[in-house]
C-alpha cells in the first residue's frame, strides 16, 4: 500500500482484502472530511472560485431625506442567503481603486439590503462571501 501527498491511500499489486479494504474505506472518509486546506487535501485556488459580484456607480445613488447620506437597494441573486452571508465592498476607480470599505449595510428584507454612503460619487464593487 502507498501513502500519498495528503494521505490517501494507493494500493499496489498483490494487496489483499485484509488491506485493500480498510484502506478503501479510510480514503473514503478522508474524501468526505477534507476543507481544501492545504493540509488533508490540496487547497483550491481563488481563480476557481467563481464569485458572485455586483457594482454600485454614482448614477445608482438616491439622497435620503436626511441629507448628505446617499443610498441604494441592492437584491441579492437567487441561491443567496442574507443571514449565511457577508458582503465585501470595494472602490472601483480613482486614487483609491480596490481599497476596501465598509459603507453602512443594513437588511431590507430577506432578499435585498439597502448601502449607504456619504459620497454619491463612488463605484462600489461588492462580492458576496459565504
């Protein structure tokens, strides 16, 4: 039998049953408790991962009644969970292009939230992390 990189088993000619399948069944359990961490198995690289975006831009921008406080209601994709969920926010453009930010979030309703912001001239990039 040989071991591999994250452990999983290989059997090799003439490995009997009293051998094959305990190995079989530790490599099944080793399938099904891996996290792609790097450690028990290999970690998944970000380009893989395909992200769920959206993009704020300054036309998209409503004024309270406050005033000085500007924001948009955003409906979040279908297959989404609000309260599985965290939103990143980033500047898209100018000096600042790709610095994070944390605008003021607040729920809607299941299916949307509202971002506020005190500068209607941003283009906010957002990405939803489960």
């Amino acid at each position: 039998m040989q071991t591999l990189s994250f452990g999983f088993k290989k059997p090799e000619d003439g490995d009997k049953g009293t051998i094959f399948f305990p190995a079989l069944e530790d490599n099944i359990q080793q399938v099904n408790d891996h996290d792609h961490n790097g450690t028990n198995s290999k970690k998944i690289p970000s380009s893989s991962v395909e992200a769920v975006t959206g993009t704020i831009v300054p036309g998209d921008w409503i004024e309270t009644v406050a005033g000085n406080v500007w924001q948009e209601q955003v409906t979040v994709p279908a297959g989404v969970d609000l309260s599985k969920t965290e939103i990143l926010f980033r500047i898209s453009g100018g000096p600042n292009d790709g610095a994070q930010i944390h605008p003021y979030v607040r729920a809607f309703s299941t299916t949307a939230f509202i971002v506020e912001v005190n500068d209607p001239s941003l283009t906010l990039t957002y990405m939803y992390v489960s």
